[in-house]
C-alpha cells in the first residue's frame, strides 16, 4: 500500500498541468488505455506513437518504464509468453534484470531506447 501511495504522489507531479515553458509533461504524452491485454496493447501505441513522432517532429521514442513486480497487481507471464511466441524471446536473464514490462518492449522492438526504473525507497 505505501509502495503504490509513492507511486500516485510521484506520478501526479508528473501529469499535473504546470505552466513554465519546456516543462516536463510539455515533453512528455501521457494516455491511458484500457485493455485486458496491457503489453500488447503498450506495443502497439508504441509503435504508433513512434512513426507518427519520428515523421512529425524527427524525434525518437524512448520508452520509460518500471521494474518491480515485488506487491505487483498484475502478472503478465502469460501475455509475456505469448509476446515471445509472436515475435522471439529473448534469455530469461534479460527478463529477470529488466522486468516484464521492460521485456515486452524490447522483444516488440519498440523505441529507441528502453529506460526502466527501480526505487526501493522513494522520498516524498
């Protein structure tokens, strides 16, 4: 419960409207998309979002993502499962260093690059 309390706190310091130029969410596209296959449906916009940025602003995408699955709500083994049967696998080491969500991107080859974030303890 603390875990996701920090997580709520940090994530509205990124998505509340600010009103400095160049601020971070003027750099960063924020959605939310329900769907009862979450990786899939995450590579998908990924992609998308990718293209259309790439030709639009010549920019690249950079995927950010989290690593914990310690208290995680969700497990995505089986869609993760289904994602390497679609386009490779990759060394269960990878999965077990990046997470699963991580994975996914990187075996969708989505983004230039992929980010992924751990905090143990976060100060609020």
């Amino acid at each position: 419960m603390q875990s996701e309390t920090a997580d709520n706190i940090v994530w509205s310091r990124y998505v509340s409207p600010r009103s400095e130029a160049g601020s971070v969410s003027s750099r960063i596209e924020f959605r939310e998309v329900p769907t009862p296959i979450p990786l899939h449906a995450a590579i998908l916009q990924a992609r998308a979002l990718g293209d259309e940025w790439e030709t639009k602003t010549k920019t690249r995408l950079l995927v950010v993502t989290g690593r914990s699955r310690r208290l995680a709500v969700e497990n995505h083994e089986g869609e993760l499962k289904e994602l390497m049967e679609e386009y490779g696998s990759v060394g269960s080491e990878v999965r077990k260093t990046i997470g699963d969500v991580a994975t996914a991107f990187v075996v969708g080859r989505c983004g230039v690059g992929v980010v992924v974030l751990q905090a143990v303890n976060v100060g609020v």
